[in-house]
C-alpha cells in the first residue's frame, strides 16, 4: 500500500514572514495576525505553527534593521572609531615587526658567540639558529666489557 505524499509544511505568505520576524512573542504575533489578517481561514494551530517556524524564516531571510542616516552623529562616532583603531593596529604591527627583527639580530649574535666559547673554527660554514638548537649530542657508545674465564683450581 503506498502512502500518498503529504506535504509537511503549509505556505506561508510573505506578508505572514514578515510580520513572525517583526512579533516579538507568540501573543503579540497572534493579535497582530489577526489584525491584519481578518478574513482569514486559519485556526490557531495553524497560526502557530507559522510562529514554531520563525527561527527557520530568519534564517532564511534576516530582518532588515533600518538604518542610521550617513551623516548621523553615531555613524560619525564610528568612522572617527574605526579610524583611531586602525592607527592603533598599524603602530602595533610595525612595533611587532621591528621586535621581531631585533630577535633575529640578538639570536645571530648568541650563535655566533656560542660558536667563540666552544671553539668552533670561523671557518666553517655558519648554522642556522633553527639547526644549532635541534642538532642531538653525538652518544658515545661504550664498549663491551671483556669477560675473563672462570680458573677453577685446586
């Protein structure tokens, strides 16, 4: 026997979706609803399912906040904002890059002066501050000690 297809949602109508996005509770959707929907059909189950489904409308269609004029004393605020964090963000970069070059300059300084105290001849070829600090000391392996025979003696 095969089940005839039902659909699981009803159609919801844009004036509908706009006014679930605009309610700020079920109650105040409800009376709005039927405000503005007078000669209308749907009983209030189906009025709420409509509400049940408002997470699923704003994410498909996010409420349009109405905006602040351009000139607006808050806009300006924040362009003056946004302006001073950038200044701020650009000193902190440079400063960054000028702390990580002075590190680099101190590292060569210590390597090369590790390679005076331990006696490393100038002229070999220089090491990179990355593989004098992973290179392992070289372990010596001790030799097998010589067994001597058991005398057994009278």
């Amino acid at each position: 026997m095969q089940k005839t297809p039902t659909r699981k949602y009803q159609v919801v109508e844009e004036a509908e979706i706009d006014l679930v996005l605009k309610s700020r509770d079920s109650r105040e959707f409800y009376e709005q609803y039927l405000k503005v929907f007078p000669d209308t059909k749907k009983g209030l189950d189906s009025i709420s399912k409509i509400w049940k489904r408002r997470s699923e409308f704003a994410k498909k269609r996010p409420l349009i906040l109405p905006q602040a004029d351009a000139g607006s004393q808050n806009s300006r605020e924040i362009q003056s904002l946004i302006a001073d964090q950038t200044k701020i963000m650009a000193e902190i970069a440079a400063l960054t890059k000028e702390n990580l070059e002075i590190s680099r300059q101190i590292l060569q300084a210590l390597a090369h002066q590790s390679r005076i105290m331990t006696g490393h001849n100038e002229n070999t070829p220089k090491e990179t501050v990355h593989q004098a600090h992973t290179s392992k000391p070289v372990a010596q392996k001790k030799a097998p000690e010589k067994q001597t025979p058991i005398m057994v003696g009278s």
